[in-house]
C-alpha cells in the first residue's frame, strides 16, 4: 500500500512542480547574462525582479501541488482503509502506519524532486539552444546549473513530505472494527460534523476577507494596497481548500439537480453526495486551477480597460486608433505570456483532478458490479460515471469562476483603485471558453482508462473485490 509505486501520480505531480520551479530558477540568470551579452551593465535589479516574480509563481505552484498531493493521498488511503484496519487488527499501530506513509511521502518527493531538476535543466538547455539559433538570445555562455537549482528541489520535497503528513491523518482514525465494514467514504453527515475543519475554515476565510477588505480601503491612497489584498485572498483560499468538504458539496448538490429527470443523472447526483469527501478532493484541484487562471485574466482584463481609459482622457481626442490597438496587442502578449506561467499550475491541478476520478472508478468496482447486476447495462454505468465527473467538474468551474472574478477585481481595484473611478470586472471571453470546454474534456477523458477497466471485470468477480 505504501510503496512509491502506489503513489505514481504524486511522483508526477513533485516532479512537474520540480521542472515548473527549475525553469523559474534557471530564466532569470538567462535573462540577465543575454542583458550583459548586449551591453547593459546594472543587471542586479533586473535579476532581482525576475527571481521575485519566479518565486511567486512557483509559490503558487507549490500551494496547488501540495493540496493535490494530500488529495491524492487521502483519496488513496480512503480506498484501503479495510486493509488498514486489517492490519491494526494484527497488531499495527495507526501511529506505526502513519510513519510509513509519511516515509514514503519523503521518498516520493526526491525522487520526483530530482526527476524534475532534470527534465527542466534539460527543458531550459533546450530553449537556449533553439532561441541561440535562430538569433533571439546573444552568442553566449549561459548558466544552466546555478547553486538556486537545489532551492526548487528542497521546497518540492518539503511540500510533498508535509502533503502526505496531512493526507495520511485518516490512518490514526480507523478503527478495528471498520475491517468489517464495507464502506471506505465518510458520510453527508460525517463530513458536516467536521466541527475543526468547518472552524479552521471560517477562521481563514474571515481572515481574508478583512485583508481584502483593508486592501480596498486603502486603494484609494496607494497601489501597495495590493499586498494586504493578495495575502487576503491566499489565506481565504487556504480558508475554501481547508473547508472542501463543508464548501463544495452544497454546490455538488445544486448541479446534481440539472437532468435529475434521467435515473441515470439521478444516480451521478447522488453518488457524488453519497462520498462528499471523494467527490470534494476531485473538486477543489480543478477550483484551485480555474481560480488562477481566471483572476489573473480578470486583473489584466481590468488593468488594459483603465488604461485605455486613462489614455483616452490624457490624450485629449489626439489619441489614435493605431496606439489604442498597440495597446491592446500588448496586452493580449502579456496575457499569453502569464496565462502559460500560471496554466503550469493548472496542469498541476488537472493532473490531481485525473487521479482523484480515476482511483475513485477503481475504488468502486464492487459498487459497479452491483449495479450491473441490478440491471444497468455497461452503456448506463458508463454513461453515469461520465455524468459524475462531468457534474463535478461543472460545480468545480462555476465556483472557479466566482472566486476568480472575485479576486481578480479585488486584485485590479487595490491596484488601480488609486486612479480615481472605481473599477468593474473584465470576463474575457477566451479565457472563459478555453476553461470550460477544456474542464468539459479532462471530465470524460479522466474517466475513460478506469471505466474500461472496471466494466472489463465480469460483475460476480466485481462483487468478490475487497
């Protein structure tokens, strides 16, 4: 159960935060020595922001990689919590288990701290060598080793180490006695009662808000008001991912409702609601990585809307539609350029997203056998599982798009909000069609390798799985 084999998916997810971090610690020392190639002498400050600014996506990333690797875990241990009462049956301690799963989680962050160091040294030595060729980086000498290389890896591993910690807190609560149970969820109610969890999450969310709501406050003086805002807005985040099971599944709930006619769409419903916590970790990845996306599209939607305005009015009628659209073109490289930093950690998310959906199919291979049993047909269960990831990715990007809009004008007001006019959100459509139909897709192609599986064992062998 513990072995790193077992955990491939959080192997995936360090080493991808690995390359992620690699590339961010390696580009600033690129840039910096292509600069000094061409003549600019001063490139202490100009490394110093690029690092500054790789530090704070790669943060992010970190944040999003650390939820998914616990989800991934929790979601694991969920699915063996027989076995493990089994084995505190025969004389194993919840404490003895934990430590072997936090062991292992150390294990599987160097090694996929060390895989991703190297596919992202490689990923950079790559673009040096293609942008060197075709003339757009000077014919230099580049460092692709620096000593920041190890800051990335050591962070990975300590995220991954502290993810598994967290995800493994299920072992210390199984009891004997659950041996003889079949269930391997929580249930609604269970999960409801949470009363640390829902506490922890109402703290970090009220915490936020009152950062936000400084923020805002004192937008109207300086654009610094943005820092207390955009630390408002990680911790009420940290508030949502914390309390995943109290906030996502009254949402789960609202879209199960759409086409509850079909018994079929009735049946996906109810069996998100019957495992909130399963359903909940699937969710809050896929929210984690719409939110991103969202805010900082909204920011820069907003950002490119009051200076439009503000050269409007400066220019005083001699502005020009030629540098209104320079403006824009500007903007839209800008977003190009941020919406890839920032869809690495969306990756990262949807890669957690996949997991979770899949072990939750695999998990549920006696359920399924029963239900073809009762009389579904393959098509049916097919088309019901299809049906639960799609309605949780559904519920997974509408709450998405709230927070994101929500951040993302908090974001633009205590930026700009100095400027006089207050600011209104920017929703750019792209953005918006790009996650849903991609969120839309990763929902039935997440589901199909698992369901196969399951609908190849024959349901009598389906109902004898332990």
């Amino acid at each position: 159960m513990n072995g790193i084999r077992s955990f491939a998916p959080t192997v995936l997810v360090a080493a991808l935060g690995t390359t992620f971090g690699s590339a961010l610690v390696i580009a600033p020392g690129i840039v910096a020595e292509a600069l000094g190639a061409t003549g600019f002498a001063d490139l202490g400050p100009v490394k110093a922001i690029l690092s500054v600014i790789g530090w704070l996506f790669l943060g992010i990333a970190l944040y999003v990689g650390a939820i998914v690797t616990a989800n991934t875990c929790a979601t694991l241990i969920a699915g063996q919590t027989r076995i493990i009462a089994l084995q505190r049956l025969v004389g194993a301690t919840g404490a003895a288990l934990r430590a072997r799963i936090t062991r292992t989680g150390l294990a599987v962050g160097v090694l996929g701290g060390l895989i991703g160091a190297v596919v992202g040294t490689g990923l950079s030595a790559l673009f040096v060598l293609v942008l060197r060729g075709n003339g757009f980086l000077p014919d230099t000498d580049y460092t692709l080793v620096p000593w920041e290389l190890v800051l990335p890896v050591v962070a990975v591993v300590l995220a991954t180490w502290g993810a598994f910690a967290v995800g493994s807190r299920r072992v210390l609560t199984v009891t004997p006695l659950e041996a003889l149970s079949s269930s391997v969820e929580p249930s609604h109610d269970d999960v409801r009662s949470g009363r640390a969890r829902k506490v922890w999450a109402i703290v970090l969310m009220a915490a936020g808000a009152v950062l936000m709501l400084l923020g805002l406050a004192a937008s109207v003086v300086s654009p610094v008001a943005v820092l207390p805002a955009a630390l408002g807005g990680f911790v009420s985040f940290a508030g949502v991912a914390v309390g995943a099971t109290v906030v996502m599944p009254p949402v789960l709930q609202l879209i199960g409702r759409i086409g509850s006619g079909d018994p079929v769409v009735l049946l996906a419903g109810r069996n998100a609601m019957r495992a909130p916590g399963r359903s909940s970790r699937a969710t809050i990845g896929l929210v984690i990585g719409v939110t991103l996306l969202v805010t900082f599209a909204v920011a820069l939607g907003i950002m490119q809307q009051v200076l439009e305005t503000q050269l409007q009015r400066l220019g005083d009628g001699q502005t020009t539609p030629e540098m209104l659209e320079q403006q824009r073109d500007f903007f839209v490289q800008v977003n190009a350029v941020v919406s890839v930093i920032v869809g690495f950690s969306a990756v990262i998310a949807a890669v957690g997203v996949v997991n979770a959906l899949a072990l939750g199919v695999l998990q549920r291979r006696r359920e399924l056998g029963l239900l073809r049993v009762l009389g579904l047909t393959g098509a049916q269960v097919r088309r019901m599982i299809v049906t639960e990831a799609v309605q949780m990715v559904v519920a997974a990007v509408v709450s998405g798009l709230v927070l994101g809009v929500l951040y993302g004008w908090v974001g633009g007001q205590t930026l700009l909000g100095s400027l006089g006019a207050p600011v209104t959100p920017v929703l750019p459509p792209l953005t918006i069609a790009i996650v849903v139909v991609g969120a839309l897709v990763l929902a039935v192609v997440a589901t199909i390798a698992p369901v196969r599986r399951a609908m190849r064992v024959p349901p009598t062998e389906a109902l004898a799985v332990d």
